[in-house]
C-alpha cells in the first residue's frame, strides 16, 4: 500500500471505542480470592485479576501485554492485544480516506 502509517492518535481511538466500552459489564474480584491463584503470581495483581476474571465469567480479555494474551489463550479464552487493536482502527482510518 501507499499509504504511510500515522500514529493512532488515543483520543481518537477511544471516541470510536468509548461507546462500546460503555456497553460492556464490569467485573471486580477479591483479594483474598485472587491471591489463591499463585499460577498467576508472575503476572502481577493486576494482570492476575484480568486473568482470573476472565476466566470466571467466560469473557475476552484486551491487554497491553503478550505475556497475560498467550496465558489466557493457553486456557482457551479469547485475548487480544491492544497492538493488535491499534492495527485494526489503523486499517479502519485507512479505508475511510
């Protein structure tokens, strides 16, 4: 293609994707729960809660890191990495002009 990649501008980004964000349930777990997952330690608190989440109610997980995207795919959960995002509303505004 011709065309040169432009940085994806994030406010851009999220008022495209902010409407969808708002439609989607929000979930939270506790402490005491999460760290009885010492699989997850590696991963940090945050990512362990991603993971475990995830996994608990059967949901996609959108990530920053390759690491917590192969590890929820391993257990057959459906990730996708932010890059990945990116690339797509790259290919989106491509299109468009």
């Amino acid at each position: 293609s011709n065309h040169a990649r432009k940085k994806v501008d994030i406010t851009d980004f999220l008022d495209v994707i902010a409407p969808e964000l708002l439609k989607m349930s929000e979930y939270s777990i506790s402490k005491d729960e999460l760290l009885l997952e010492k699989v997850l330690y590696k991963y940090g608190l945050t990512d362990m809660s991603l993971l475990k989440v995830a996994r608990n109610v059967n949901c996609a997980v959108l990530t920053g890191d390759w690491a917590v995207k192969s590890e929820h795919e391993k257990f057959g959960g459906t990730a996708l990495h932010l890059s990945e995002l990116f690339m797509h509303f790259e290919n989106l505004k491509l299109l468009e002009s």
